[in-house]
C-alpha cells in the first residue's frame, strides 16, 4: 500500500521529539527530515494549525503541542489492562516500597503505560510513555519469552542489540537464551543491563486467551536486593500477575504458568 508523503512526514517530524530532544530549530528537523526549510515550514505551520505541534515563543524552537497529550490520554483511558493493574501495581509498590511497572509490547520495544514510584524516585529512567528495549530489560524479556518460534523469529529479524551497560546482553544467541531461563524460572531479570545500579526483575501478563499481553515489574538500587528480597518480590510479583491475569479473563489450570 503506496504511503501519503505528506503525512509520512508529518509523522516523522513528530517522532524527531523525545525526552531527550524536545525543542528543535527548524534548521534541525530539515537536516534530520533532509528536507528544504520551506517544505519543513510549512508540514510544522500545518501540525500548529492543528495543536500537534508548538512553537516556544522565546527561543523560536518547535515542541510537541497539547493535542497529543489529549489523544495519549485517550489511549490510556481505554486500555482496560491498566485500569485492572492499578491496585494491584499500588499494593505491590506499598509492599516492597519499589517503584513498580506496567508495560506492555509495541512493535519491538516494550512501553510504560503505568508506574507507581517509590517515594525516593531512585529509579529515573522510567516514565509512562517512555519506550524500553526488549534484550536489556526485565520487562522486554517477559513480554517476548513466551511468544512461538515463529513469532520470537519474526520480531527479532532486524533486531539491533545495542549495549546500555557493561551487562547489556549484546547478540541474538545470548538474548535466546536468556529467554530459555525465563520460559523455566517463570519470571525475567534485568541485572544492572539497562540503568547502571538498577536491577528489576519482572513477570508476564495473560489475557482471556492465554496470550502474554503486558508484564508488570519492580525496580529497585542493586545494592537492596539480595536473594532473599528477590525470591520475596518474585512471589508478590506472580500472585499480582495471577490476579491481573484472571481479571483480565485469563482461566488457571492449577498454578499460573508465566
């Protein structure tokens, strides 16, 4: 199916935006969208008319508008899996005082849609909307282990292992087995491989049909985890998931296999 340019380009301006980058100069996007200015000004005066799009009246930069903060609140709102997980994320983050996850699959990244922090806010990398990588995170693990080999081989073509951290797990042979142990332990670990001095560790979701749909977490300093700490966060961690799944429609036969 042949793409509409001029709203292929509109999407991309949009995705030139993060936490990282979150103004650019006009000359900026034209360089990354390798684009004229003129054509590039007038996709920006198109995505403002409609509120997509900003522009910061002091410095003369382009931001992210309002209206896609309306629309992602919308998306949220009618995701039924967070609305199920709340109270069970809030009574788990109550329980272990860790800051706890909720994220599930888009694409080839895991992404939050629910956090409830710790009231330290150790852990910083994380935030609702923020995309996160399947291979180096506890969650992207949980969410990927249980799929067919057909599936794990499709969405792993391509698949870039980048390294965040001297742990970061950095080929498809590490990442595959790595998954083999989640598949046997039932819950996945993320050992300091995305965030310097966080370890996370995290479990799977199911829905009605049995098909892994989110997973939930708990992220915490390494220097507070040792096995005893974790083997308790990974009770209270798959009795939440039971619960959420079960909710979510899923029937147990005898002990929830995750």
């Amino acid at each position: 199916m042949p793409l509409i340019q001029a709203v292929d380009r509109a999407l991309r301006i949009l995705d030139l935006f993060d936490e990282y980058e979150t103004e650019l100069k006009i000359t900026d996007i034209s360089e990354r969208m390798q684009l004229h200015k003129s054509t590039v000004h007038s996709l920006l005066k198109t995505l403002q008319h409609h509120h997509y799009i900003e522009q910061n009246p002091e410095n003369g930069k382009y931001r992210l508008g309002m209206k896609l903060f309306e629309r992602g609140n919308l998306v949220i709102r009618h995701l039924d899996i967070r609305s199920v997980s709340k109270k069970h994320l809030i009574d788990l983050s109550i329980k272990t005082g860790n800051t706890v996850h909720l994220v599930i699959l888009d694409g080839k990244e895991g992404i939050y849609i629910d956090k409830v922090e710790e009231t330290s806010g150790t852990v910083l990398y994380s935030r609702i909307g923020r995309r996160v990588p399947i291979h180096s995170s506890a969650v992207g693990k949980a969410l990927v282990a249980f799929k067919s080999e057909k599936e794990l081989k499709e969405l792993l073509r391509g698949y870039v292992y980048k390294r965040h951290t001297a742990n970061t797990i950095a080929s498809e042979e590490e990442f595959l087995q790595e998954l083999e142990r989640v598949r046997s332990n039932g819950y996945a670990l993320d050992r300091e491989e995305n965030e310097p001095g966080i370890t996370c560790v995290a479990v799977p979701v199911r829905d009605h049909s049995g098909n892994v749909i989110a997973a939930i977490s708990i992220s915490q300093p390494s220097a507070k985890v040792d096995d005893l700490v974790l083997n308790t966060e990974i009770r209270l961690l798959q009795s939440a998931a039971e619960q959420i799944s079960r909710e979510m429609g899923y029937v147990q036969h005898g002990h929830l296999s995750v």
